[in-house]
C-alpha cells in the first residue's frame, strides 16, 4: 500500500482545490509568487517551442516545427533549467493549488527531459501510426476563413518536405545506435504511408480545405490557390510521402530490431525503468507490477467462469471463447451497422450521465469511423480530442474487419474512450478555469487511464451492462 501513497495523495490534493470556493482564500506567499513566475516562463517556453503551440496568422500558422539537432537540444536546455528551479522550491510552503500546478508541471516536465534523454525523437513512430499521419492533421488545426489562412496553409504545405528529412535523419541516427521499433510490428506498416500517395492530387487529405473555400474569397482567388495547392501537393508533398515510403521499405524495416523487449534498446532496462516510474506516478518495478498482472488475470479468469456458468453454456473455458470468436451473432456485417450499435450505446451513457455527475462538460462528440488509411493498423477504438474549440471531439470506431470487433466489447470501449470516459475527463481538463495553461493540456495516463477504467465499471455499477456478455466484454 506504501507504493501508493503518493498518487492518492496527489488526487487527495486535486478534491481540496475544487471544494467550496466560499472557503477563506489561502495566503499568497512569497513561494506561491516565485513558482507563478516559473509558470509564467514555461508558458512563454512553451508556445515558442512549437508553431502549433501559438497559432498566429501570417507567422506561426505558416510554419511547422523545427525538428534541427540544434534546436531540440536548446530546447532541452531551457526545459532543464526550469525544471532545476522547480526542483528548488520548498513545496511545503505553496497553497493548496499550486502544489499541484507544481506536482503536474515537474512531471510533465521530467518526461519532456527524460524522453530527450531517451532519444525518443529517433523513432517518430508507434506500431499503428507515426508522424507521417500525426502531421497530416494540420488541415484541421486552423479554421480557414480568410486568404491569409490558405496562404498559411500552402506554406506548411510547402514545408512538409523538410519536416520528413529531419524525421527521417532522426530515424537513421536510431538505426544506427539500435533504437527503432520492433520489426514484427512494422508488419504492413508501409500501407499506411502509400494510403497517402494518391493517383488524384484532389483526393489527397492535404487538398480537403480547398474543395470547399471560403466565400470571403473572391471566385478568380480561389481559382489560383486551388491551383497553388495542387501543384505542391503533386510536385513536393507526395514525394515526400513517397521519398518516406521507399526509406521505410528498403532501409528502416529491413534494420529495425529483432528483439521486441525495450530492454533491448540501449540502456534499455533503466529505460524501461523509467517508463514505469512515469507511467504509473509511483516508486515500482516491473517485477512488481508483474505480479499484480498475474493476480489480476487470476481474479478477471474467475469472474469469467462465474459469467458462463451464469449463461449455462455447455462445454470448457476454450470451446467459450471459440463461440465468442466465432459466432455471427457478436458481429456487425456492415460498417455503418457497427458505427449504429456503438452510437446507440454512447447515447444512452448519455442520458445516465446528469444522474452521475454534477459538472459536464459543454463539448460535444461525434461517433465516426476510424480513417481508411490508418484502419489496418490502428487499434479497435480510441478518443480523439478537439484540435480547436470551434470542434466536437470524435470516438472513433475501427470498421476495417469487422470479423475482428465484437460487440460485446463495445460497452466497455465506448464507456472508456466517449463517456463518461476520456471524452468527459478531457472536455472537463480543458474546459477548467483558474488554473495555468498547461493544466488544460497535460494528460496523465496513471489517472486517465485510470479513469477510463473506473469508467468501464461504471457501467455496471449503474446497471447499464446487465446482460452477462458485456460484463465479459469488460
């Protein structure tokens, strides 16, 4: 239990910052002061680290970030001093609410050092995506109105090259020095990189704000940046797709590592190490989670063999699992029926929402499929936040075969990633008012996760999942 003490805690401080606001304010100190000028430092750090971090027309909305050597190490530089000077504040002597400001902003900050430290930046990829997909979402990070923003949005076309040759110069130091991902998981990874090379430069995604242009833009304009556009979509954009497909098939795959386990990437188990320390908030090995693994698929295997016996079926634990694969009855046979049935679902959380909650969130999110050129490869469903506060966040649902997606795991899935899941904890952490910038940005997966698990038996503490299936599901 002592492991522990540190993340209730921090959650014990996070209860007393939101408690009755009629409460005498707590003195401001001299401490308080000095960590707010800290803050105010690490924001100003902050939006000049990234173009997209201080969105200005006809500069910053022009631009995309600087991935140079130099630049990341200056970078990292500056991050180490701010946290140097966090680490030398007397925590004891700040209020209530900025213990927790500096609680979060020391670890986000140490995972920003350690993962430079780590060289992380060598492998811009996971198994189901990469920086190839991440980058081709800035079509939806500015709202297009004016001629400046399409002005904007050529020049990041334009820059779209470079930003793949510093990616790629990165991925040849980690070849090099043994960091790359797995080469089984990279399995068919290159799909997701020609799925961007399109025959029609119209059909590309990086062409889709103009098919609709603004009509405070004169017809003879929109003529010529439709034009512009399509001339460095074909001539610099796709080449660069295609210069990143070619180097995936004839150089990354072929080199990447055979071994699976991060302990064999270099000073791979004190990376590891401090993955775990990071990921779970608490002073842990890997041992000892281990252990709790084990202890927790014991209970989650007994509570299994309670459901089947309470559906009566006939035969063992595998010839259960063989009528779950494989009985038609748990699968959609369209996409668009998959998307209904989780959408049905999401709803009715919906509705049971206000009776489980005081504070909800004024977002709203859609329920969309899973986009076609990242389908094969990405994971059965995940939440997807807003990229401005003039958009809905989105659930969205892998309908790529469907012979793979359940519904009996829906329920938990559309309670853990929707409501009152991570749309709901993230909507609400944006939303937070009187508190620093980067307390509506950072996410902690110990409790986001958390959350999203405690989300999932929500479910069936609110007799939502009654029937004994999507118990199982869970």
């Amino acid at each position: 239990m002592k492991h522990f003490l540190p993340f209730f805690y921090v959650f014990f401080l996070l209860s007393c910052s939101n408690t009755n606001h009629s409460q005498p304010k707590e003195v401001i100190t001299t401490v308080d002061q000095q960590l707010q000028q800290l803050i105010n430092i690490y924001q100003i750090f902050y939006q000049n680290s990234s173009p997209f971090n201080d969105p200005k027309a006809g500069g910053n909305n022009a631009k995309l970030p600087n991935l140079s050597s130099e630049f990341l190490a200056k970078q990292n530089s500056k991050r180490r001093n701010i946290y140097k000077a966090l680490t030398k504040i007397n925590v004891e002597k700040l209020s209530v609410d900025n213990k927790i400001n500096h609680a979060v902003l020391t670890y986000t900050l140490k995972n920003q050092l350690d993962n430079y430290q780590n060289k992380e930046h060598y492998m811009p990829l996971t198994a189901e995506s990469g920086f190839h997909v991440w980058i081709a979402n800035i079509s939806r990070q500015i709202n297009l109105k004016s001629l400046q923003d399409y002005q904007d949005y050529i020049s990041k076309l334009r820059a779209i090259p470079l930003y793949f040759d510093q990616q790629i110069s990165w991925m040849n130091l980690g070849i090099e020095e043994g960091i790359t991902q797995p080469k089984v998981v990279l399995n068919g990874y290159e799909q997701s990189i020609i799925a961007f090379i399109e025959k029609e430069v119209t059909d590309s995604v990086y062409y889709t704000p103009f098919k609709e242009i603004s009509d405070y833009i004169p017809i003879e304009i929109q003529r010529k940046i439709q034009a512009e556009a399509q001339n460095i979509i074909a001539e610099q954009v796709i080449p660069a797709y295609q210069k990143y497909y070619d180097f995936m098939v004839n150089r990354y795959i072929p080199n990447a590592r055979d071994n699976i386990a991060a302990t064999s990437l270099p000073n791979g188990k004190n990376y590891y190490q401090n993955r775990v320390e990071h990921y779970t908030t608490i002073n842990i090995t890997a041992a000892q989670i281990h252990q709790i693994g084990l202890a927790e698929v014991k209970r989650i295997r007994a509570e299994m063999d309670e459901i089947i016996k309470s559906v009566s079926f006939e035969g063992d634990f595998s010839a259960f699992i063989d009528f779950l694969r494989n009985d038609k009855q748990f699968y959609a046979t369209t996409p668009v029926g998959l998307l209904k049935e989780a959408s049905y679902i999401a709803k009715k959380m919906d509705a049971k929402l206000p009776s489980l909650f005081k504070t909800l969130p004024r977002t709203p999110y859609g329920v969309i499929k899973v986009p076609d050129n990242i389908a094969p490869k990405y994971t059965t469903g995940r939440y997807s936040g807003p990229a401005r506060d003039d958009q809905a966040g989105n659930y969205w649902v892998n309908t790529y075969r469907l012979d793979r997606r359940p519904l009996y795991v829906l329920p938990a899935l559309t309670l853990h990633e929707a409501v009152p899941g991570h749309h709901l904890q993230g909507s609400i952490a944006n939303e937070m008012k009187n508190v620093p910038k980067f307390r509506n940005r950072v996410y902690i997966s110990a409790f986001g996760e958390g959350w999203g698990l405690y989300s999932e038996y929500l479910g069936i503490e609110a007799e939502y999942m009654k029937m004994p299936i999507r118990i199982l599901g869970d």
